[in-house]
C-alpha cells in the first residue's frame, strides 16, 4: 500500500488513516514553517499526479484486512497540497462508497477559487483549509505561493465554497513569530473568517523543526489571545496537531527508527505505524539519516525499504 499511512492518532481527526495524493513536495505553497522542507515542485498545474484508481485500490485492500482498527477519518493529505491532484473528486467519492468513515481533506486552500476543486471537495465530509494570512504581504512571506496565485481570491473562493458546502469546515491558521502575529493582521484575519464562516477556527503555532531557520513559534499566552480575538469558534490545536507523539517525541524518533532498521528493513509506513507517528515526521527522520549516511535504501517488490547501513547488501 503505497499510498496509505496510518491510521495514526490526530487531534484533529481522530484515529485518522491518511491517503497521500502527491508525489513529495509537490505543493502550491513553500511555507517557511513547512515541517517537510523546502518545496521541491512549486505549482498549480493539476493533473493526476496519483491516479485515482491506484489509491482505491490500496484503500479497499487496507480495509479488507479486518485486523486493522476502525478509523475516524480517512483523511487526503500527505506530503503535498492534494487538491492539485486532478483525479481528487473521484478519490473522495471512491473513498466513501466504501462507507467504512467519513472522509475530511486537508488543503491549503491556494485553488479553492477553482471550480473543479470546489466542485470535488463538496464531495468530502469535512473539509480542513489553511488561512495563516490575508494581507497579501504578509501571506507571500509566510506561504511564499506559487507567483500565479492571488490571496484575495483564495478568501473569495474560501466564502463562494461556504455558499455551496454544508459539510464541516475547520479552518486553521498558523501563526509564526514577527510574520503574521500582528494585532492588525489577526484583526483582518477575523474579519474574512467571518464571512467563510468555518465550523471551527484552529489556532497553531510553529512546533515542527521548519523549513526555514530562523522561524519561530509564538508562546501559548501568545496564543490564548489570539483565542479571545477569533471568538467562540476558536481552539489552540498547537502542540497537538503536528507533534511527532506521545509515545515517541522528536529526541527518541530517530533512535526509534534506527533500532526498528537494525531489526529489519522497512518502509516509510511500516515505520510510521509501529511507531504511532505521523508520516511526515518520519520522512524528515529519514531523509536526515541518509544524509548522514547511517541508512541505505532500496527497492523490492515496488515498494522502497530502509536499512541501518551495516546490514545493507
Ligand atoms: S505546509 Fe503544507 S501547504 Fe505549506 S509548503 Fe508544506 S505541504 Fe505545502
């Protein structure tokens, strides 16, 4: 299963089972806080980057296995923006025939405007946009976006999508220290939040090793009162949402991993589930170990595994 991760523990989603989309770092979007590194594919171009047939195939082959646990939320995400996915209303739709969860996208909302995306995503049963800036600015410091791409219309397309979809909306905005914290800022972001009118506001922070050096995460008071401007609706979901996990925090991941690899060679996913941690801090783990040269790589059976270096052949 290649395009499978989890199902993983989320704050936001629950047990959460995560369907990756997107090659690595294909995304509209190069935020300085990305916890995922640098954007290696900068675009808007949508195509069937993953076809959709592939990621059903894998999905109805995860579910017939009756030893995995139910899940929450099968949720689009991965480590890219899904929506550029051309193939993503089929997904969806696929993913609920199945009717085994509800299914909830994780988008940075940057082709929200575009009505094939809006169309495919009224399919979904939540949908989890990000909104971290709306001074255009201040939003190109912080998500750098791809040059074709227009903050005002990513807000008018975000209210047009409200307009039409009566599932569940959670909008969250990241906030970085000195980039998009201003008093002004949060009171322009409340504002436009008003008129998308989401379900729920979720407030984070910074708490991923980013992209960028330099970026910094605001304090929980900081936080707080931020709640107290955005209203009711709001929540801090920092050091929640994207922590690596409890069980095995950020210091012990990588002798986690190495110690699993030393037992035997495994893939991104295997690891991701054994430990109970999100995939995407898995594939930073590992992308820094090779380059450190502690891990080897290889491929079989069209899957891509991992080994400590002294038992790689
Ligand atoms: S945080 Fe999300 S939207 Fe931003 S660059 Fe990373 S993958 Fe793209």
């Amino acid at each position: 299963m290649k395009y499978i991760f989890g199902p993983v523990p989320s704050r936001r989603l629950g047990l959460s089972l995560g369907l990756d989309l997107i090659p690595f770092k294909t995304c509209s979007y190069n935020c300085v806080y990305c916890e995922l590194g640098r954007t290696t594919h900068l675009t808007i171009e949508r195509k069937p980057y993953v076809k959709a047939k592939e990621i059903l195939d894998d999905l109805e082959a995860f579910f017939a296995d009756k030893t995995h646990p139910p899940v929450d939320y099968i949720t689009l995400g991965g480590s890219g923006e899904p929506t550029l996915n051309a193939e993503l209303e089929t997904i969806i739709l696929g993913a609920k025939a199945l009717k085994k969860a509800p299914v909830a996208v994780l988008t940075n909302a940057s082709l929200i405007w575009q009505i094939e995306v809006q169309r495919a995503l009224l399919a979904a049963d939540a949908v989890l946009p990000s909104l971290d800036a709306v001074t255009e600015g201040i939003w190109k410091k912080v998500n750098r976006p791809h040059p074709l791409l227009k903050i005002q219309q990513i807000v008018e397309g975000l209210k047009d999508f409200r307009q039409a979809y009566s599932g569940e909306i959670w909008l969250e905005v990241l906030f970085v220290k000195g980039i998009n914290d201003s008093k002004e800022e949060i009171e322009r972001l409340k504002a436009e939040i008003e008129e998308i009118n989401p379900e729920r506001i979720q407030i984070n922070t910074v708490v991923r090793p980013p992209a960028e050096s330099g970026i910094a995460p605001l304090t929980e008071s900081e936080l707080n009162v931020i709640k107290g401007i955005l209203g009711e609706k709001a929540e801090i979901i920092a050091h929640f949402k994207r922590h690596i996990d409890q069980q095995s925090s950020l210091e012990h991941l990588k002798e986690d991993i190495l110690a699993m690899l030393k037992r035997r060679p495994c893939t991104l996913q295997d690891i991701a589930v054994a430990l109970g941690v999100h995939m995407n801090g898995v594939v930073k783990m590992i992308d820094e170990l090779q380059k450190q040269g502690e891990i080897d790589t290889y491929e079989h059976s069209g899957k891509r595994f991992f080994v400590v270096k002294s038992l790689s052949r």
